[in-house]
C-alpha cells in the first residue's frame, strides 16, 4: 500500500518562469527493471480483468488515503545556466504541512512564514501532493485507455507494466505515462508520467495550472 506518514518530494532541474516543463515520454521504455524472459500477449478478456482489479485496487487506496493525514515536505530548487558549470542552483523553496484528502486535495502549512513564488506565479504544495495519485477523482476505463506492455520486476517485485493515456474527449487535466502493478492484487507501485496539457487553464481558480513529469 502506498500509504506513508511522511512524503517527501524532491525536485531538482530547471525551472524557469514563462517556459513551462514540456517532458516528452522517452520513445523506448525506461530501464526501472529487468524484462521476465518470454512474454506473451494476455488474452484481452484476461487484459480486462487486470485493467479492472488495477482500477478497484487504486480506489481502495484513494479511500485508504482519505482517513489519514499524513505531513507532507516538499522541496524545490530552482536552476540558472551557466556558461562554465551548466546548471546552478539559482534559488529554492520549502513547504511543511499537513496533507487533507477530503474532497478537494489540500495542504494546510505548519510554517509561520512560506513564500511561494511571487505576485505573477506561485507553487502550490498540493500539486505536488497530486503526483501521489495517477488520477484522484476518476481513474477508470470510462476516461483512460490501458495498454499491456510487459512484465517486470522492481527489485523483487514481479510486475505488469501498462502505457496510460487520457480517452478521447475527456476534459480536465489528464495522466499520460506509463505504470507498474504489482503481479499478486494489481497495487500500482510507481508511476511515471506527467498530466496533459502540460499547461492547463484553471476555470476554478481562474489561472494557468503548470504540470511537471514525475516518477513515483
């Protein structure tokens, strides 16, 4: 279960005001582990049964996850060229708080004092505190595709590996990238992708929301 009293988020790179993070899925599959020797294609009715334990699996955690409280961290580091280093560190920003899972995703900070960014642009924690989940509110078959790409293992762990896409015509900000289930009850055990569009116009909040590639 990927339940945890303490997360911890780390990201580290460039990060540059008005040029928003356009990740690109790599075009062979990441090396995260190593391939199961010979491995055939699952049926499509055995593909459907899968696709819906990952999906009954992944809401069991979201309601787990809602009962808890957990205190999040997050660090960001931001980076500057330079012509003789590469990337520098140009500035950096810490949240500490408390995560609330009910309804609307949010995290009340334990700091005094917390800047976020400035009056043109800000980080928001909770967005951070979402790349914990592949898809909060609707993770299912009705708004994304699933595509069977291999077995493998994550250390010890055996492993199905699927390619996940929004469906067509879904709104809202949508999960693309790939995901790892565990092989025994179909638990995601990490996740690598990002949300599209990577920029996304908030009508709630009456603003661009920016989006980073992950891997959880």
């Amino acid at each position: 279960m990927r339940v945890k009293v303490l997360v911890g988020w780390v990201l580290l790179g460039s990060l540059f005001l008005g040029t928003p993070c356009q990740a690109q899925l790599p075009s062979t599959p990441p090396a995260a582990g190593q391939p199961i020797g010979v491995d055939p294609q699952p049926s499509a009715a055995t593909l459907d049964q899968f696709i819906e334990r990952i999906v009954a699996r992944e809401n069991v955690e979201v309601e787990a996850l809602s009962h808890f409280s957990p205190i999040t961290e997050t660090y960001i580091q931001e980076g500057r060229p330079d012509k003789q280093l590469g990337i520098v560190p140009k500035s950096d920003f810490y949240f500490l708080g408390q995560a609330d899972f009910r309804a609307r995703l949010k995290v009340h900070s334990l700091l005094e004092r917390e800047k976020k960014g400035n009056w043109m642009w800000s980080y928001e924690p909770a967005g951070f505190l979402q790349m914990f989940f592949v898809d909060r509110g609707e993770f299912d078959k009705l708004h994304y595709r699933f595509k069977y790409e291999r077995r493998e293992f994550l250390e010890e762990v055996r492993c199905y590996v699927f390619y996940v896409s929004p469906a067509p015509k879904t709104r809202r900000a949508r999960f693309v990238g790939r995901i790892w289930v565990e092989d025994h009850d179909m638990t995601i055990v990490r996740i690598n992708g990002w949300y599209t569009p990577a920029v996304h116009f908030s009508l709630k909040n009456f603003e661009d929301e920016y989006y980073v590639h992950f891997d959880y």
